[in-house]
C-alpha cells in the first residue's frame, strides 16, 4: 500500500478515529462555553505530565549529552531555508495564526477585553512550552544516544516517532511506568482533542456570522461538520494512510499557513 494505492481502512484505527470525532463533537455542540470549559482541563494537564518527564529525563545518565546538543547553536542551519518553513510552520500553527483560530475565540470576548495583554501572553506561553518540550525530548534523545553510540543528529527521529518512540521510552524508565504510560496518552489526547475542537469551531463561528443554517441546532451543525471531517480522515486510516499523512501534514498543511 502506498499513496496512489492506500489499500483498505484499518478497522480498529477506523473506530479510534469514529471515537475522536465524536469527543469533538461534545466538546463543541453546545458551543463556545462547553468548549473553554474542556480547554482549562486539555490545556493545562498536559504540562503536569510534561514536568514529571522533565524530571525524570533530567536524572538519566546521558541526558547532558541531549542538553548540550539541543542548547547548543549551530548558526550554519540558519542558511537552510527548511530551517526557517518549520520553524513558520511551528509557530503559526501552535498560536493559530492563520487558521482564524484566534480571531473566532477572540469574537466571543467582552469589548473591553485586554488584547493588547493577550497578544504578547500567547506567544510568550507558546515559545515557552516548546522550550519546555524541548528540553524534555532532548533529555531523553541523550540517554539514548549515549546508550546506542548513535550521535543525536544521526538519529532521525522526528514527527510521529517523538510521540510514539521517545517519550515511551522515557516513560518505560519511570518508577511506575503504567501510569505514566496512562497520563501521557491521556495527555495526547488532551492536546489532539485541544487542537481539534478549535478548528471545528472556527469553522462553526464563521458559518454562524454567515447566517448559514441558522434554522438548524448547534448540535447539527456541529454534527455535520465532524462528520464531514470524519469522511476526510478515513484515507488516513488504511493501509497505506501514514504516507498521505506524512504528505499532507509536510505540504499541504505548510503550504497553507503561508499562502
């Protein structure tokens, strides 16, 4: 299975994605108000689990070897334009900018509300928690380094394998490894699901301004739109779904934040 032949659905990851959608769907069909109040637990539990990884990635034998790579800077990659779309990329798509993420949440606030406050507050917190998450990946890419005699940059690990590679490993070296397995898997899902409800309410605000509907619930619309997504999201769960998602997140996804 490949791109031009992605073979057929995977069935169990069919009902994981089936399970996502419809945890979006309760977090965004009463609107708004149901959605910030999932955001104070989505957004904030993530950093627990990333502090006790930090901790405990720290204490590894070869964790300076990972600091020292990751804190070090190596001024020759600022002339490779790759350097500079993934770090665009980054940025805009974790604050937002471009997906009208923030406009839509924005709308919903008093007229007299701190903007100005929240403008300099949302990259601050951002830049901050990739830091943090840096530290925490690298901490561990050390020790295995050190472990496996593999220099960091030669290990390739990037995407979906930080996920599913480094930070189990760092997991599997906790004193009580199946709870933090738990947690960090709960925190996954926090995160996708923080990223998920966000744009299924971006789409929901701007269809609600259009007047679009407007004889139907918000739990239809809301409905409708998962659905939609849900459609879109089953080629990525065949057989040969990793390749089309390794290619829409590294250029379609790129492309249209800077268009």
């Amino acid at each position: 299975p490949g791109i031009a032949r992605p073979g057929p659905l995977v069935w169990p990851l069919v009902g994981c994605l089936a399970l996502g959608w419809v945890l979006v769907w309760l977090c965004v069909c009463k609107g708004v108000h149901s959605a910030g109040k999932v955001a104070w637990f989505t957004a904030l539990f993530p950093y627990a689990v990333l502090l006790a990884l930090l901790v405990r990635g720290l204490s590894l034998p070869g964790a300076h070897v990972g600091l020292k790579w990751y804190l070090t800077p190596s001024f020759d990659k600022l002339a490779e334009p790759q350097v500079w779309v993934a770090a665009a990329s980054q940025i805009f798509y974790s604050t937002g900018i471009g997906w009208g993420t923030l406009p839509a949440f924005a709308s919903y606030n008093r007229h007299d509300h701190n903007f100005v406050r929240d403008a300099w507050l949302v990259p601050v917190i951002n830049c901050g928690t990739s830091f943090l998450a840096g530290l925490v990946v690298f901490s561990v890419l050390g020790d295995m380094s050190q472990e496996t005699g593999v220099p960091i940059d030669e290990m390739q690990i990037e995407g979906s394998g930080l996920a599913f590679v480094v930070y189990p490993q760092a997991i599997a070296k906790l004193p009580v490894a199946p709870l933090f397995a738990l947690l960090f898997f709960t925190m996954l899902l926090c995160l996708g699901l923080d990223s998920e409800f966000s744009m299924v309410e971006t789409i929901l605000t701007a269809v609600d301004d259009a007047g679009v509907g407007q004889n139907y619930p918000r739990a239809v619309k809301a409905a409708a739109a998962c659905l939609a997504m849900f459609g879109v999201g089953l080629l990525f769960v065949t057989r040969g779904g990793l390749h089309w998602l390794e290619l829409v997140d590294g250029y379609a996804a790129n492309l249209t934040l800077f268009i």
